[in-house]
C-alpha cells in the first residue's frame, strides 16, 4: 500500500503564512490522485477544507487554498488565525482505495 | 440541512461482531457515494471503504486491513449506510465516522460513534 507524508508539526504566527505539504510513496502527486484536505479540532470531527486539488467547500475559509508544487499537493494557509490551530489531514486516492497522510499539526503561535 | 448520524458502536469481545450504522437527512441519500473512515484514539484517520450509488454499480471498495471482515452497504430508502465489522480485533478499537462523497451535497462527515475491541 502507498504511503502518504505529511509534515507532523508547523508552527505559524498569527497573520503568517504556512505551506503544509501531502506526498505519495509512489512518486509525484497530480490531479488524478484526487487530493483532500481536511481539517480536525480537538474532540471534534474532521471537516472536509478542500477537494479534488484546490476546490473549496462552501465553509472553507477563503485564506485556505489548495495546489500541486513541486510534485506534491499543498494546502497553503494566508494570515492565519488562532482557531486555525488544529491537525490537517490529507488523502489521496490510488485507482480505488483512499489513502490518508500521518496528519500535521498545526500551531499557531 | 445536511447531518449525517452514526449508530451502533459500544464495546465488544475480539473476534465479535457489531453492526454500525449512519443516518442521513438534508440530502437524496441515493445520491451520492459513501465512505467510513475510522480514529484509533490518539491516532490518524484511516480509510475504511466506500459504496458507490446503486447507478453507478453499487459496488463497495475496502482498505486492506479491513477487507473479508468488513461490510458495507446502503439502504438507500432507509437513507442509512451500515457497516458490518466480523471477527473484531483490538486493533479496530476506533472512532468510525462515515462520510458523504459528493461534492456536489459537500463532503460531510458524522460526529462519530466509538467501538472499542478490549485486549
């Protein structure tokens, strides 16, 4: 089974920017991998943030966006907040079964 | 509006079974494919399956650690998705949430429902 990387811990400032990074044991992440983004508060349920690379649910907050560089897929975060603080989860979809990244955890400081 | 609502987990004995369950409302719950994804405590979410809409086959998909022990299916007029887990081991002591994959109703998730399989 293909394993998904994820950075365990970032730290930003408040109003900072924060790149957080999801790749594929198998090579280079692409659209057809089908990347989400999802986040999760203490005690509470993930939420779905991003979509199929970069789309945005209706809840997503505009500073959050999604991308593909340099061969994996980016969930970029633009003047964070402190309720932003929290685990971000990524998954990836190989023709079939869905495989989720380790998690990052994200502090705002 | 969209909730989807899981029913079912408690505590069972290894090599048990437990059937789970998820309610939908706020949406054609024949509509879209569906997935379990699971927590262990502490732990990352982890895929389970999924179940695809009768019109595209109907068909259901499992991770590997799961598969010849878990089953999924939808009763689409009941607006509920199950999840029948055979043979239980302690490694499936876990938060099972399930999850709406469409993005056209958005990608909703359950609140969860806890199993745990003690040692």
């Amino acid at each position: 089974q293909a394993v998904v990387t994820q950075e365990p811990s970032l730290t930003v400032s408040p109003g900072g920017t924060v790149t957080l990074t999801c790749g594929s044991s198998t090579g280079a992440v692409t659209s057809g991998h089908y990347p989400y983004w999802f986040q999760q508060k203490p005690g509470q349920a993930p939420r779905t943030l991003i979509y199929d690379t970069s789309n945005k649910e209706p809840w997503t907050p505009v500073r959050f966006s999604g991308s593909l560089l340099g061969g994996k897929a980016v969930l970029t975060l633009s003047g964070a907040q402190p309720e932003d603080e929290a685990d971000y989860y990524c998954s990836l979809l190989y023709s079939g079964p869905c495989v989720f990244g380790g998690g990052t955890k994200l502090t705002v400081l | 509006e969209v909730q989807l609502v899981e029913y079912g987990g408690g505590l069972v004995t290894p090599g048990g079974s437990l059937r789970l369950s998820c309610v939908g409302s706020g949406f054609t719950f024949s509509d879209p494919w569906m997935s379990w994804v699971r927590q262990a405590p502490g732990k990352g979410l982890e895929w389970v399956g999924r179940i695809k809409r009768r019109g595209d086959g109907g068909t259901a998909e499992y991770a590997a650690i799961v598969k010849d022990r878990f089953t999924i299916s939808r009763h689409d007029s009941k607006n509920t998705l199950y999840l029948q887990m055979n043979n239980l081991k302690t490694e499936d002591t876990a938060v099972y949430y399930c999850r709406c994959d469409s993005s056209v109703i958005g990608l909703y998730w359950g609140q969860g429902t806890l199993v745990t399989v003690p040692s």
